[in-house]
C-alpha cells in the first residue's frame, strides 16, 4: 500500500462507548501483559518480543483493511496495550531505569512523535486520518502512550504512595476535568482528546493493578488470569453492541 495514498477512514466515532471500550481495552492490556511475563513467568523481554509481534500483525491487518472493522480495530488497540505494558516494565524493571525516568522518556518520545505529526501533517485531529502515512503515525502515537500509560501508572502507584486505588481516583479525576473542558471551555478539542486518550491508559495501569494485586498490597485479588477474562467478556459485548447499533442505524437510514 502508498503510504500517502488517500483512504477512507477506518477509525471508529468518538463517543462514550468509544471511551469505554478504550479503557477497558487498556486495562486488559495490564493484566494480560502481566499474565504472560509475570503469571506464566515468560519475563519482560521474551513477552515484548512476543506482543510487538502480534502488534506487527495486526497493525499490518489494519492497514491492508480498506474500511473500519471493529474487531479489527480494537484488537490493534489491545495489541499496543499488551506490548506497551511488557516494554515499560522492561525498560522499568530489568534495564532498571525506574518508573520516573521510564515515564520522563517515553513522555518526551511521545511528544516528538505528536510534534513531528503537526509538522508535517498540519492537524493531529484523528478525523484527517485517511492515508497510510497518517494511520502509521496514529498507531505509533498509541504504542508509544500506552507504554508510557504503563510507566505512569506504575509510578503513581508504587512511587508516588497513592496507592493503586489512590492513582486510578487522581487519573480519574483528571479525566473528567478534561470532559469538562470539553463541554464548558473553548479549548482544542483535538488537544483535549489526546490528553484524554493518553490518561486512559495510566487510569487502564493502575486499575488493572487494583483488580489482580493481593488484599494485602491493596488490591481486588482477582488475579491476572480472571481479570483479563472478565474485561475480555466486557470488551466484546461492548463492541458486539455497538456494532449491532451502527447497522440498525445505517438501516433505518436508508
């Protein structure tokens, strides 16, 4: 495919259910990223390896797809999340750089990302993705924020002393600042949507971590394995429903 070959767009309607689907898409993200490197004991680097390869190939669906599919879609997402969990705890802990150095880093690549984005594309709004070349700096943009989600999250719930439920109420209530931005402020709507979409990551971290860590850490003690399972389930009924809704829609419209 040319890169700069111009396309339909493949990406879903920003709505709440949009929301919803990406927050638990990143939560499971977290615990199936820990079920493998951590539960299954595979490690970081063997499991990052491993989740980079299914990113590749999902990504590779998705750029090859010639419409937006859901399962598609949010599998990639999902994909980002799992690799972007076991890369941050790699860079964290086996290299040993720390949350708060991991986070500083993959902030500022995270950053020159976007700024390369504007430069050369204009606009970093999601609705101007329709070439390949766009669609490559999204999903680059996606990997490197919820890898840098997972490093975040970490550290405001290990390093901070937050707690894990403490750093998913701070993200939380950052979010719904930002929702308020939205509907009462005459602020960037494609800047508050960045800046929500990379939050739900590190909300997606350090709620992962208070369903599957031990009563006695702080946590729910569902386990990585039941967790991922349950927000699996979650996620497919979310995006079996809204899938369901787009096609009664478009025939009532016809």
């Amino acid at each position: 495919m040319t890169p700069s070959r111009t396309l339909p767009s493949k990406l879903p309607e920003i709505t709440l259910a949009f929301w919803i689907m990406k927050i638990c898409a990143t939560t499971l993200g977290e615990t199936a990223g820990d079920l493998l490197s951590m539960t299954l004991k595979v490690g970081y680097a063997a499991s990052s390896v491993l989740l980079i390869g299914v990113f590749l190939v999902t990504l590779g669906a998705q750029l090859r797809s010639k419409a937006y599919h859901p399962l598609l879609y949010w599998a990639v997402i999902l994909s980002t999340s799992t690799a972007g969990t076991t890369l941050s705890d790699f860079m964290d802990r086996t290299l040993g750089l720390g949350y708060a150095t991991g986070s500083t880093i993959l902030a500022s690549l995270l950053c020159a990302v976007l700024v390369y984005w504007k430069l050369s594309q204009k606009s970093l709004s999601i609705a101007n993705v329709r070439s390949g070349r766009q669609e490559l700096l999204y999903w680059g943009a996606i990997l490197v924020s919820n890898t840098l989600g997972t490093a975040l999250g970490d550290f405001l719930a290990d390093s901070s002393g937050l707690g894990f439920a403490g750093g998913a109420l701070l993200i939380a209530g950052a979010i719904a600042l930002i929702a308020a931005a939205y509907y009462l402020t005459g602020i960037s709507r494609v800047a508050l949507f960045w800046m929500a979409f990379v939050l739900t990551r590190p909300l997606g971290a350090t709620g992962g971590d208070l369903l599957t860590k031990p009563i006695s850490a702080g946590g729910m003690n569902l386990g990585t394995a039941g967790a991922s399972a349950v927000l699996l389930v979650i996620l497919l009924i979310t995006i079996g429903y809204t899938s369901w809704q787009a096609r009664r829609d478009a025939m009532q419209s016809a």
